[in-house]
C-alpha cells in the first residue's frame, strides 16, 4: 500500500493559487466573464440607450414648439381642442388666434380647421373654429372643416384626404407648442411638407406644459417605434 504523503504548505499554497487562476481564467487560459456580469453590462446599456432615445426625444418637442412662423403654404391647418356648445375653450381659442395673425400675414389662402365632436355635442370643434375664425375676419370661402375624428391622428387622417383632394402639398401647422411635434410627424407621415406655427399664446403653460412635454415625449417615441396608427388605437 503506497503512502501519499500529506502536502506542505508550500505546496497547499501552489495549489490555492493555481485553483484561483483556473477560476479567473479557466482551463485555456482566457478571461472568464461571468454571465451574470455579462446581463448586468447588456442590461445597462439598453437602460443608457433608452435614456438617451428618450432624452433626445424630450429635447426635439421642446425645440419643435418654439416655432412660431411659417412660410408661404398652400394652407393652414389648426388642430382642434375641446370647445363648449360651439364656443372654443381657452387652448382652442389660443390655436386660433395664431390662426388669424398668419392669416393677415398672406401665410395660406386656405384654413383647415380639424376635429370631431364628443357623445352628446351639438357642434364638432371644427364647426366651432370655423365660427371663431369667421367672426374675426376670416373669409368663410378660405375655410375648410374637417370635422371627423377623436383624436390627432384621426383627424390628421381626415383632413389628408380633403387636402390632396384640394392639391395641398405645403401646409402651416397650428397647435399647442408641446403637442406640435407629434401633430408634425403624423401629417408629414401623410405626405406633406410641413411648416410648424405653434401658438405662442398657449394658456397650457408651467408645470402643466411639462407634463405635457413628458407625456408627448413618451407618446412620440412610442409612435416612432409601432406607428402613430397603432399608437392611436392603442391610447384612443
């Protein structure tokens, strides 16, 4: 019977240490990365390109409703907000007023007013802007009412038809700063040239517009990805 004499501590030491590197390294010498730390680093870097996505995002509906302007077009088109037995609300009346400013200013001769109505309405948002607009010196000939859809896309959709119908190529876009760059890429995804005018006279302002940036941010880069289509089916 052979003795296998009991190791000394120069050589428990060799072997602690060539047990250590096999671990680090592995048998064929190359680092060994844990998967852990592998799904750690993937997972970090999907959470840094999302943050930048949506930061990007944020930045580009900020920059995109400070646009007040517009060149010449072949019509303005104002997007509709709620309005009360044929009287605009505040944010619709703001949209509005900008309309009438680009108006005098020879921007288009043509208006398109957009929007729908809600259950138990009497007038759509269209019929109440085009009253709006009319009171204020708008010829009732230049005005074009839209009044189909519950929701930007709708009603981007609705009055697309009417426009290519009218030889619209070019057209002014008229809405709240924070909403414009959706309403932007929903009407260029229609095939327009687009000129954003935002209103500069929004009463959704402060903390409220933030909120509203935020949630546009997210709605936009959401769009992006699915298609603004489906974005509206999914949100109503």
């Amino acid at each position: 019977m052979s003795e296998h004499p009991w190791p000394n501590d120069a050589e428990l030491a060799d072997r602690s240490a060539a047990d250590a590197l096999t671990r680090t390294y592995g048998p064929s010498g190359r680092v060994r990365v844990g998967r852990s730390r592998i799904g750690w680093y993937a997972f970090a870097a999907i959470v840094g390109v999302g943050a930048a996505y949506l930061l990007g995002t944020f930045a580009q509906v900020v920059h995109t409703g400070g646009s007040h302007g517009a060149d010449s077009a072949d019509a303005i088109i104002v997007m509709g907000a709620a309005q009360y037995d044929g009287r605009p609300s505040p944010q619709l009346a703001a949209r509005l007023d900008h309309v009438v400013t680009l108006w005098n200013e020879g921007v288009a001769p043509l208006v398109v007013v957009t929007g729908g109505k809600q259950p138990g309405d009497r007038f759509t948002e269209a019929e109440a802007s085009a009253s709006y607009l009319v009171d204020r010196g708008v010829g009732p000939e230049a005005i074009v009412e839209v009044g189909e859809g519950s929701t930007t896309h709708e009603s981007v959709v609705a009055a697309a038809e009417v426009m290519r119908d009218r030889g619209v190529d070019r057209v002014a876009l008229v809405t709240d700063p924070f909403h414009a760059l959706r309403s932007r890429l929903i009407v260029e995804g229609e095939g327009f040239d687009v000129d954003v005018a935002a209103t500069p006279t929004s009463v959704v302002d402060g903390w409220t517009e933030i909120r509203r940036e935020l949630g546009e941010t997210a709605g936009v880069a959401v769009g992006r990805i699915i298609g603004f289509d489906r974005l509206s089916d999914l949100t109503g």
